[in-house]
C-alpha cells in the first residue's frame, strides 16, 4: 500500500515523534513521583536508561514496541521496508549494548513494553505492573 502523504508531510510528522517524556515515561514518573519513590528520568550516563532508581540500583528502560522490535507486537512497514528494516535492527543492538554496559557496571536493569503499560489500568494493576518489573 502506498503511503498517503507527500514526502514532506511525512518528514514533518516523523519529525514530531518524541525521543524522551513519551506518555509511557511520564506514566511511570508520575506513579514512582505519586508513591514517593526516588527516581531520576533521563539521567546523563552512559547506556542511556530512560529512568533509574539510584538507590536500588535500577535502571529502566521503556520501550516503544515499533521503534524497538517488539517480539510481540512489531508488524514491519510495507514502505521504505529495508530502511525501516535497519533502523529498527540498529536499535536493537544499541539497546543490547547498553543493557550489557549497564550491567556490568552492577545496575540491574529492567525493560517495560509499550504494549505492558495498561493504558486506562486502575492504580492496582500499574502497582502489579511496577511490583512484577521493578521489584523482582
């Protein structure tokens, strides 16, 4: 299927799409903020987590499941497939490198999928969600 838009309509919108402060990261800053649990988002270091918890030494990263190839959920584009392609597998190995940075640097580190993240879940099921990912 041919896309819709002119090319640059769609640099345009590419271009809109956030790399930091997505709705799933301010959906876990606002809960860790709400049950007072020290955090820091977007922390200058290397192996880039979205959030840490300094003092149990985690360090999380959340991942959209098109830009991350979600084993799950990641249906390849039909347009420009293999740039697509090798962006999302460049991805794939930079995040591999820096899980293993991180780790061997002693921090423990934890992944949340987009798809994980319930969307209109009640505070029970965001508390399940954090204790099964974050306090294992």
């Amino acid at each position: 299927m041919p896309d819709i838009m002119s090319k640059q309509e769609r640099s345009k919108r590419m271009s809109l799409i956030k790399g930091q402060w997505t709705k799933p990261e301010k959906w876990l800053h606002n809960y860790l903020r709400g049950w007072k649990v020290p955090h820091k988002m977007h922390p200058k270091m290397e192996g880039a987590p979205d959030v840490i918890l300094p003092i149990e030494k985690i360090a999380v990263f959340i991942h959209g499941c098109f830009w991350h190839g979600c084993k799950k959920c990641y249906k390849a584009p039909v347009n420009h497939a293999k740039f697509w392609r090798a962006k999302v597998l460049a991805n794939i190995r930079r995040d591999g490198k820096n899980v293993r940075l991180l780790k061997n640097r002693g921090w423990n580190v934890k992944i949340i999928w987009e798809h994980e993240i319930p969307r209109y879940g009640t505070k029970e099921t965001v508390r399940n969600l954090i204790k099964a990912k974050l306090l294992k």
